[in-house]
C-alpha cells in the first residue's frame, strides 16, 4: 500500500528523526536497533495515524473528529461556517479568531478556518483545493484516524449537533 508507505517514511524521517539523507555521501541512513528500540511504529497504517494525531495541538485535535464528520470532501465554506460557529460557542470573538494566522501565532490561530486548513495541510492531513473551495482527507484512513478519535457516545451527540447547527444554518442562509 503506497500511502502506508509514505506514512511510515514520514513517521521515520519527520516525526521520530530515524531516516535521513545524507547529503555528503549521496545515500539514506538510518540505524535499524534504534527503530526497533522505540518500537513505536505499527504495522497498522491507521494506529499510526492516530499517533500522529496525538502529538498534535490540542485545539487542532478537538476539531479534527468535527471535520471528520464532513465526509471525504467537502466544501470550504461549510468549515468555514462550522468554524466560526464553535468560535462563538468556545467565546473566541470572530476577530480575534481572524486576526490569527500560522505565521504569526503558532498553533493558537486553530479556530481561523485558514489556518486550521492550513495546519493540517502542512500535517499531510488534509488537501485544500482553493481553485474549486473544496477540502478533501489526504486519504480515506486519515478521516478514520480522526473519527476515531471521539469516543462513541461523544461521537454520537457531535453528530446531532452538527446536524442540527447545518440544518439552522442551511434555514438562515435559505432566508437571506
């Protein structure tokens, strides 16, 4: 499977600093006793996955399962209006969330749908095509790393109120 692939290469090169290029001598390197030393590498691409997600920023990480339930694309403007809602319910004002961006405040711009897009673009979490305003999971197992990530019950309850703020929000936008 390619993507594991691509994930476990990440996994070694990027999160955990075990595979490298050496540009001196034209080759990769990397130490095999380490990498079974740490051990933290799974076979199971989604495991894995969700180890990533773990490490992330903990406002990033309590939207992912909510962009999760989008499905496998979606349009930008639904996260935007999703996350401007749970700017207002977490009272983050809109300027405030505006105002930040990835360059200039590190993880705390997580509820600026830009940056939240951003940010997990930058994670090969998610692809952001602007052209078309559609978002979509880097892959299938992504979504489920992050859907996995809300227990049962919360799961349940994040979907009705999803559900129930789309459904005002397509009412609002339907009388204006």
């Amino acid at each position: 499977n390619v993507f594991y692939v691509i994930q476990f290469l990440r996994t070694l090169a990027v999160d955990q600093s075990l595979l490298s290029f050496n540009m001196g001598h034209m080759k990769w390197v990397w130490n095999v006793k380490e990498i079974r030393v740490r051990g933290s590498i799974t076979r199971n691409v989604v495991e894995m996955i969700q180890q990533k997600l773990e490490a992330l920023p903990d406002n990033i990480r309590k939207l992912l399962p909510i962009v999760a339930c989008f499905g496998a694309s979606f349009q930008y403007s639904v996260i935007l209006r999703v996350l401007r809602h749970f700017n207002k319910v977490l009272s983050l004002s809109e300027a405030d969330a505006r105002e930040k961006s990835l360059e200039e405040n590190g993880d705390e711009g997580a509820f600026d749908p830009a940056y939240f897009v951003a940010f997990c673009e930058s994670e090969g979490l998610l692809i952001w095509d602007e052209n078309r305003d559609t978002v979509k999971w880097e892959h299938d197992k992504v979504q489920e790393a992050a859907l996995s990530m809300a227990d049962a019950s919360e799961f349940a309850s994040l979907q009705c109120k999803l559900g129930e703020f789309l459904i005002e929000d397509a009412i609002q936008h339907e009388l204006e």
